[in-house]
C-alpha cells in the first residue's frame, strides 16, 4: 500500500509538471515581461508570419507541413542589439534554421547524430552555421524539445542551447578573420543589421514554439563566463 501510494504521488508529480510545462509554452512569465519580451507567435495562428501555405499551427506549434519557402515575421525587423528565445524540435534527420540578420546569420537547427551537417562541427545544431562551431553537443534526442537563445549587442553574437552557452564571439577579434570570412562568402556583411526574422524550410520536419523577442539597450551586462570544453 505504502508503494502504491509513493507511485501514485510521483505520478501525480510528474502529470503537474508536464502540465505546468505545456501551460508556459506561448506565454511570457513575469520576469520575461519585466525585461522587455514580446511574443512573436501567439500560438493559435500565424498572424504576424508570411508564407506560402507551407506552416500551420497545432495544438500550440508552428509546423512545416510541405514545400512552399521559409516563414518570415513580417511585422517588424529584429532590432539591432536583442534577444531571441524559442524553442524548436525535429524529427531524425532533420535541418532547418533561424535567421536574424541580413545575409547568412544563421542559427542551425539540425538532428546531429543522423544529419550529414552535424559531423561538422560549424555546420552542427547551434552554431552560426559555417563559421563558428559550438562549444560542445547539447542537443536533446530527436523529437524532443530543445531551448534556443540568440543575444546580439554591437559586435558580440552568442547562442545558447538548452541553458549552455555555445557560442560567444567578438566578430572583431582578429583571431577570428578566417571564419568570418566564411561567414562574408556566403552572403554576410557582419556589420548589416535590419533583416527580418526567418524560420527556414529546408524539407524537413521540423516544429517551433515560444517565440520571444526583447530590444537590448547596448549596454547589457552578457554573460561572460567561458565556453564549456568539448569532451
């Protein structure tokens, strides 16, 4: 009895915490408010969003659902110094994207284990695809979901993934001339600023969630902590 109780109790835990998980996705909590985040996606519809027919919303996600092109917000352009929070998932094999400055920044949303890209490791999940690797591996298994954030302020670009931070560079540091210039060939003028926000299609399944966008004053105190050695 005392067993069955203890099991019916960590049910009942777990239950609460996935709901609490589910009720906080699409929505903004008291300190994201206070700092500044909008939503982007309301998770109902794909008011805001351009596209081609190709995206749909269920139950609370943004879904590519075939081809027809990327998923662009069109209300408004990512400011210059921000944030960027949203969560994404794929299936195996996946690829997709987000795009936050004119050209090729792109934050890289990729299945490692089964995608070509992810034995490469400025083309694997979370780097700034084809110029700055991340630190280390901190996806989660495919069709789980996994927690992006992009902060830009002047000439610092960071990602993070799942609560780590990855990536963390000053575009300007001349030890980094050689990526960069990987970077300026696909298309990049680093020191652009303006473009829209985009979700790629690359034709694969992938599904996005809680979109959140906040201006940054310039004069942020970032996280400067050093990067996670890879094992």
């Amino acid at each position: 009895m005392v067993r069955l109780r203890l099991c019916l109790a960590l049910f009942l835990c777990c239950a609460s915490a996935v709901m609490l998980c589910a009720e906080e996705a699409n929505q903004l909590t008291a300190d994201e408010k206070g700092q500044g985040f909008e939503l982007l996606f309301n998770g109902e519809n794909l008011d805001g969003w351009k596209h081609n027919g190709n995206w749909k919303v269920t139950d609370g996600v943004v879904e590519r659902t075939g081809r027809g092109g990327d998923l662009h917000f069109d209300v408004k352009v990512i400011p210059d110094d921000f944030e960027l929070r949203f969560q994404w998932k794929v299936a195996p094999g996946s690829n997709s994207g987000v795009y936050y400055r004119p050209g090729q920044y792109e934050y890289q949303i990729l299945d490692n284990q089964k995608h070509r890209d992810g034995k490469t490791p400025d083309t694997s999940a979370a780097s700034l695809y084809y110029c700055i690797a991340p630190s280390h591996d901190a996806t989660k298994e495919p069709g789980q979901w996994n927690t992006g954030r992009i902060v830009c302020q002047g000439t610092i670009i960071q990602h993070w993934l799942n609560g780590e931070k990855v990536v963390d560079i000053d575009y300007t540091d001349p030890d980094l001339k050689p990526q960069i210039e990987k970077l300026k060939k696909r298309g990049a003028d680093v020191a652009a600023r303006g473009a829209k926000l985009k979700l790629q299609d690359h034709g694969d399944p992938v599904w996005y969630r809680s979109i959140k966008l906040r201006a940054l004053d310039g004069n942020e105190e970032l996280d400067k902590s050093p990067l996670k050695e890879k094992k």
